[in-house]
C-alpha cells in the first residue's frame, strides 16, 4: 500500500519488535510486541492504498493505535508528530504511546486515558510528556476510537499539542481526578528512569487552563482523520466515527470488546475464548500461541466450535467429559489427542473454564492448551503437572478479572468537574 515518505513498511523493518515501551533507554522484550506483518496488515486490510496519501497531507501532530494488537502498538506516525517529539518514524511504530511518558507525568491522567480506552470512547486530557531528548512539554492529547460497521472499534486516532503556558485561559470542561486508588505496576506504566530531564522550574510549570480555541482545534483534527480513515475504507461505508451498534450488541454478535483483547493479547499461552451465547459456542478469539500450535490462521479458527480439533484417534471419553463440563458451567483438565491443521496429532493438556461476568452469568470458556507430545505427564496427582497448571489457570483468572471489570459498575473511576467558565 501507499505510505507517505518514510514508508511505514520501511521504518517498522529495522525496528526491534519486542513490546517497545519506556524511554530511549528501556529494554524491549517483557511483553511480545506487534509483529511486522501485523503492523502493515493493521492498516492495509481496513483501508485502501489512499490511506497513506490521504493521512500524509494532514500537518497535525497524531498517531493511529491498533488495541487488537500485543500492547496496542502505534502503526502510522505523522510528520508532525515526529518532529514535536524528536523521534525517528522507526523508534515509534510498533511501541505503545506511553513511551512518551516521563518521571513527572501524572498517574492520574494515563488512568482516565486507560479508562476511555476500555471504554471505547474519545476523551481529552492535558499530560506532561517527554521528548526523545528528555525535555518536558505540556500536551493537550485528544484521542478517539474509529469503529468497524459490527463495533468493533478498528484503531484509535490520537492528536497531540503542545500546550505553552500563555495560551492558558480555561479549564478542560469534563476533566477528571482518579480518586480510586489504582495498583499499577512500574512495568504497566513504563515510567522512565535513568534520564537526564531536568529543566528549568518555569518550563515545567502545569498550565492550570487550555485556551478553548486550542480545545476545539484539537477535537477538529480528531475530526478530520478520523472522517479521513472512514473514507479510505476498504469497504465502502465500513468504518464509521460513531459507534453504530451498542456495546451490548456488539457482544451479542461475537465483537471482543478493544479493553479485553488488549488483555488477551498479553497472555503468552495457547488459548482461545468461546461465546456460550451464539449458536453452537464459536471461537470468538484466538492467540497467536494457539496458531502457531495448530497451524491454523486466526481467520481459520474465529467463528468455528473447538472441535476442528479433533480426529479419528481423539478419546470420545474426553470429548464427553468437556461436554459434560460445559454443559455444568464448571472447569475441567483433560488430556486429550488433537490435531494439526496438517492433521499430525498431539497430546493436549487442555483446561477448560467459564469465565462469568459481573452479573453471574457465564460471558464465555477458556480453553488453554498445553502440547504434552514429548512429555508423559499424568492428568492428576504428579507434581510435574502444577507448574504448566498453574500457567493455565493463572491464564483464566487473567481473563476473568478483564470480564468482570468490563462490565462492572466501577469501571468508570472518573468524576466530573464542576462547568468551566467561559473566557
């Protein structure tokens, strides 16, 4: 497809796909990152080769993410943001955006960022980013999410300006305090150490206000590039910048919700997620783990029940007691014979889980597998099993906690401020 300049094909080819995150000093490799087919497909398989020409004309500051890759990575940079942030195209395709952040940027902020995110909303904040060269500067970020026709949200458009304290004149209209206290790790913030970033004390003053033209500036540049991706859609009037279909609908249909495949994505094990909801329980997402087990693609496996696995050696015993299982909404551990998509079996230590919402009811199954062709592992009573075991649950519990927070009343930790003045 056609890229503007530094094509991102070019750029993302000498980038270092290992999860990239943190500052120019961070070490890539603790979560698997994007890879570079994944970056490219990203863009090519949602819009036509007039999608780099038409984003290319655009002077804004602004990146588009992909949340339904490994660490929702950027996969388009502009100019402009390469220029305001000292960074070459290919330091920033395939990392998360937090690598803009710094020592001084506030907790607070990247919560409510993370909270429209797995709400699947716009929102505007004001941060303390960082440069490459370590050098702060205030950024009045604007993001918001372009929508597949099903509700799926495709990627995330993200505008940043720069804010200088003199174009400060009012408060952000809905602009929030996480007061939950959040646990976060340092490796989820990825705050970087180890920089020199200090500056003179007036440079780094907050601007208590943002000018409202500077406001809706920003919100008309989310405006236009998203309006610009929904006319490069691959398929005509497939992207939309509102949501068409409700949340709850999209679940209906099968729709993995942005929040929980960001979850899913960091789990590095063989696992898919059935919907008990839809007709005959379909795989509704599998990891790049399961195919690369199976020989299946993920466009192979999507859509279809789990027993495309089997074959004529497959136990029926086993078959019958997963059934059994699911049909109790209760676990079960199996060791059961599967096959390859080129039909070569292979020992399967399978565990199977309902993963229930906030309301208790069940929302979908787990299923981690676990190939133990080379190893003579029993199904119970051997302490050579709990350690892959306890991987597998560990697997489930990670999906459940992104469940239930899905759809519990304290998703949302924001709180309105009071009506802003108008200047």
């Amino acid at each position: 497809m056609e890229l503007p300049e530094k094509g991102m094909t070019d750029a993302a080819a000498k980038l270092h796909l290992g999860g990239g995150s943190g500052g120019p000093n961070c070490s890539f490799g603790k979560r698997r990152g994007a890879k570079l087919e994944e970056l490219v497909e990203s863009l090519s398989r949602a819009y036509n080769e007039k999608i780099g020409h038409a984003l290319g004309r655009h002077e804004y500051n602004f990146v588009l993410s992909d949340p339904r890759l490994p660490d929702h990575p950027i996969v388009f940079a502009s100019e402009g943001f390469l220029r305001m942030s000292g960074y070459d195209r290919e330091e920033v395709i395939g990392r998360n955006c937090r690598f803009l952040q710094g020592p001084d940027t506030d907790r607070g902020t990247v919560v409510e960022i993370r909270d429209a995110i797995r709400e699947e909303r716009a929102c505007q904040v004001r941060i303390l980013n960082y440069t490459k060269q370590g050098a702060p500067f205030w950024n009045l970020f604007h993001m918001a999410p372009i929508f597949a026709r099903d509700g799926r949200v495709m990627h995330f458009v993200g505008v940043q300006t720069p804010i200088a304290c003199e174009l400060a004149a009012e408060s952000l209209p809905g602009e929030v305090a996480a007061e939950d206290s959040v646990e976060e790790t340092s490796e989820e913030m990825h705050l970087r150490d180890g920089e020199d970033a200090r500056v003179d004390e007036e440079d780094e003053a907050e601007p208590a206000t943002v000018n409202k033209a500077v406001r809706q500036k920003a919100a008309l540049a989310v405006q236009r590039v998203t309006g610009e991706l929904a006319q490069c859609s691959r398929v005509r009037g497939d992207l939309v910048q509102n949501r068409s279909v409700g949340l709850s609908d999209c679940a209906a249909k099968g729709v993995v919700s942005s929040s929980l495949m960001l979850s899913l994505t960091r789990i590095q094990q063989s696992l898919v997620l059935a919907d008990p909801s839809l007709p005959d329980t379909p795989i509704v997402h599998a990891s790049d783990v399961f195919c690369e087990l199976t020989g299946y693609s993920r466009e192979e496996v999507v859509g279809r029940n789990c027993r495309f696995l089997q074959g004529p050696e497959t136990d029926l015993e086993a078959v019958r007691e997963i059934r059994e299982a699911i049909e109790g909404e209760r676990p079960c551990t199996v060791r059961i014979l599967n096959y390859r998509k080129d039909n070569t079996p292979f020992w399967n230590h399978l565990h199977v889980a309902p993963v229930r919402s906030a309301t208790g009811k069940v929302a979908y199954y787990v299923g981690v597998q676990l190939d133990v062709s080379d190893a003579e592992l029993p199904m119970r009573g051997d302490s050579s099993v709990n350690a892959p075991h306890a991987k597998q649950l560990s697997a489930v519990g990670v999906v459940r906690v992104a469940v239930r927070s899905l759809q519990g009343s304290g998703l949302r930790r924001t709180l309105i401020r009071p009506p802003a003045q108008s200047s």
